[in-house]
C-alpha cells in the first residue's frame, strides 16, 4: 500500500520519465509490426512489452518506490486477467468438444442453408446482438455463436474480416446493454448510479451507433453477394466426418440456458465443453477414436481422443481444405499463446499503475478539460490509451471512473454521463486493440487478427465519436 508521500512522488514525477516506457513501447511495437508482420504477436509483442515494463520499473526505482512494492504491482496486475485467462482456457476446450461432437459443424451446414449471403453480414450483427443482450457476455458469444458464423462466412466466400467485425460489434452491443455484463456493472459501480439507470442513459448513444453500423454491414453484404462455393460439396464433406442432427444444437441451448441464469462464464463454459465430450461419445464415437488412431467400438479410444480434444484440439480431415483448415483448431494449448501475450500486457499495465505513471498522465489530461465537449473528449482519450497501455478493460473502466467523477461534478454534469462514456470508448475500444485481453481474446476465438477487422467493427467505432459529437450538441447529456 503507497503512503501519501509516495503517492504524491509519484503524480508529480517528471512528464519526461511518466512519457519514457510508453514511447519506447510504442516504438517498439512499431519495429515489431515491422520487422515480424502479422506474426508479430506470436512473440515479438511479447518482448516489446516486457521490455517496457522493465524500463517502467527503472522509472519507478527513481522515484524512490521499492523494488517490493513494484514486483507487488507487476503481480497485481497480472492477477486482473487470471479470471479472463481462465475462461480463455476453458473457450478453447469449448471450441474442441463442439467440433467434435458436431456442435459447430451443424451450425455450419444449417446456416448455409438459411441465411442469404445478401444480409449475412446484418444478421450476425443483430443475432449476436440479442443473444448477448441475453446472457451478457461477448466473450462467450464469440466462442460459440461466433465460430459457427465464421464457418458459414467461409463458405459463401465472404470476407472474414467484415463477419468478424459484425459479429464483435453485435456482441458488444449486447454486453454494453445487458445488466449481467461484467462491465456494464462495474462501470455503474465505479461511478456510483443505478445500474438500470445507467443502462436507459446508454441507449443514447449504443442506438444511433448500432444503427449505423447495421446499415453499413448490410451495404457492404448487398455489394458483395456471392453464392456457396458448393453448397452440396461443403455438407458433404461435413456429413462424412460427422453425423450431423438437430440435437446437436442442444449443447448451444445448455449454455445460453446457464449464463441466462446467471451462472458464472468460466462454470458455465467448462460445463459446456464437458456436456460437448459427452456428446462427441455418444453421437462421434468413430470419429473420436480416429485422432489417436483407435476403434470407436473401445470405450477407451473414445475417451482418450475427447480427452486428447480437450487439451490439444481437433484435427479434421473431411477431404474439403476449407472446411479441414476451418474445424481443425480448439483445445487449451491454442490459447498458450494468447495468454502469453496477456500476461506480458497485464505486468506492463500494473507496473504503470503503481509507479504512478498511468495517474501523472490522466492528471495531464485533465487540465486540457475546459468545457463539456472536452471533458467527454478527454474521458474518451484516456479510456482508450489506458486500454492501449493496460491491457484491460476493466482497468480502463475502473481508473478513468475514479479520477473523472469530481471533473463531471464541478461541470454540473450527472455521473450518469461519466458511466455511459466508460462504457462507449473503456469497453468498446478494448477489441479494437491486440494485446489487450478483449482483442487477443476475439483473434484467438474468431481466426481473424485484430488489425483486419477493426476497420469493420463499426459499432465500436462508431461510439465514442457519436458520445463526443451528442456532447458538442449537448444532446442526452444529464445536468445536475
């Protein structure tokens, strides 16, 4: 815990060194995307936010903070993710059972048959929508609707980028609107409104966005068009790996079922990925034993290869290269790589937290707030840089939150106009970012790098510049 000595050490250190590990890290980065590409996450990122964090600590040693108490921060830091990491984990089990129990190949070749290619990009935005507004977590409707909506996309030979931006933007909408989010909680906790308030408050700025956004998937799906490459083709091969059904589906209506009864993500995941297991036994037996080579008739075989799923993925071999690269993919060791990439952004972020830097810099912010439209302005731009910095959605809720409520206040504003921006640029801009928990998550679940499909994430986009322009128009902003 910092004395009052040490905090104000901290606050009042020089913007020179508060400003030297965010610039080294951002030209690292910069170097990283450069020289690595679109593998720059699979370890260059990684070095370049270590590295920060070392440089952060240097910081924080000049400043008289012990080495301790640094460690403690870094460590503390890391502890925000642990909850994400461990439904990351358990999503990956989810995505390997559902494959092979025919989960998700099912909602591949039912959903060829029923959506038009013409609006595909409109209704997976409005599905994941309502869906997520339901059981309140983007995350798990990424991992399950989302994969399936990926799969149909391939198959029309849509852009993947644009459906992964759909389904994001639906998702999001969802779990800004739904009061068992995780987010949409701690934004009214940390400003201290009333949670329905602050969800009616929203709608402000969530609806004009959302509508927006639906009506440019759906010009950029009427543009496009396309047809099944080979619709028969494509559900044959399915058929001949898997024995496809309707009941298949009943893994799907179990979880949504938990988390709408608000049922805890990582519980329910877990329970999913297992009722998965069992309905890989009892519908793919032979598929099952086929990863390790074995019989479908030895109950072993069967349980070593959902086990071998579980931990390693699934393998297909359906003969179709789409469908084969699209369904071999799940299992925990998938997402080693995505937690090590959290774990490096999270100590960096807690290292800037208790140096203080991350306080020195909001402080700045703060003096540049003259009016209305600034202060929104500026919560906007912090929000955002502190998911850029910390890695975290939460912390980019949470921080902001605390150091803005009085600035609010003393411009007569309610701090119902605090939590909705939290909401717009905190939760919203964290996918858009790939070392943060939300993006790296959403790569990892939809296949699709974070850089590709931001530009089509017109939800997310969309938000935090129609909160600052309604500001500017003092429009749905609530007085005092």
């Amino acid at each position: 815990m910092s004395t009052p000595l040490e905090h104000q050490e901290k606050t009042t250190m020089p913007l020179a060194l508060a400003l030297l590990p965010i610039v080294f890290l951002i030209a690292s980065l910069g170097a990283s995307v450069y020289f690595f590409g679109a593998d720059a996450s699979y370890g260059a990122n990684q070095i370049a936010l270590i590295l920060a964090g070392c440089i952060a600590m240097l910081v924080g040693l000049k400043q008289g903070i012990g080495y301790e108490e640094l460690q403690a921060g870094l460590t503390e830091g890391i502890h925000v993710g642990l909850g994400p990491i461990l439904i990351l984990l358990s999503v990956g089990m989810l995505i390997g059972t559902w494959i092979l129990a025919g989960t998700v190949p099912a909602m591949i070749y039912y959903g060829i048959e029923l959506i038009n290619p013409s609006y595909f990009y409109a209704t997976c935005a409005i599905l994941c929508a309502v869906v997520a507004v339901s059981i309140g977590s983007s995350w798990t409707v990424a991992g399950t609707l989302g994969v399936g909506l990926i799969g149909i996309a391939g198959s029309f030979d849509l852009s993947l980028e644009i459906t992964a931006g759909a389904i994001i933007s639906g998702a999001y909408f969802g779990d800004k609107l739904s009061p068992l989010s995780d987010t949409t909680n701690l934004a009214s906790a940390v400003t201290g409104v009333d949670l329905f308030q602050h969800i009616r408050h929203m709608l402000w700025t969530t609806i004009p966005a959302f509508g927006l956004a639906c009506i440019a998937f759906f010009i950029l799906g009427s543009k496009q068009g396309g047809t099944p490459t080979d619709i028969a083709a494509l559900q044959g091969a399915i058929n001949q790996q898997f024995q496809i059904g309707l009941h298949l589906l009943i893994p799907l209506v179990i979880m949504l079922t938990l988390i709408a009864k608000r049922i805890p993500a990582y519980p329910s995941i877990i329970i999913s990925a297992l009722i998965g297991g069992i309905f890989a036994a009892a519908f793919q037996a032979d598929t099952a034993a086929a990863l390790i080579e074995g019989s479908g008739d030895n109950i072993s075989d069967v349980v070593v290869g959902i086990w071998s799923v579980l931990f390693n993925g699934f393998q297909a071999d359906t003969g179709n290269a789409f469908l084969d690269k699209l369904l071999s993919k799940g299992g925990m060791s998938s997402m080693l790589n995505t937690v090590w990439l959290i774990v490096c952004a999270l100590s960096f972020g807690g290292i800037l937290e208790r140096t203080g830097i991350l306080d020195r810099l909001i402080a700045i912010a703060l003096k540049g707030v003259r009016g209305l439209t600034s202060l929104v302005a500026t919560t906007v731009a912090t929000c955002f840089s502190t998911n850029l910095l910390a890695a975290d959605q939460f912390i980019a809720i949470a921080l902001p939150g605390r150091m803005f409520k009085q600035a609010y206040r003393d411009q007569g504003l309610d701090e119902l106009n605090l939590s909705r921006t939290l909401e717009d640029s905190g939760t919203l801009t964290s996918v858009l970012i790939p070392w943060n928990t939300c993006g790296a998550y959403m790569t990892a679940t939809l296949g699709v790098a974070s850089f590709s499909y931001a530009p089509y994430a017109f939800f997310n986009l969309l938000c935090p510049f129609i909160a600052i322009a309604f500001a500017s128009r003092n429009i749905g902003q609530k007085h005092l």
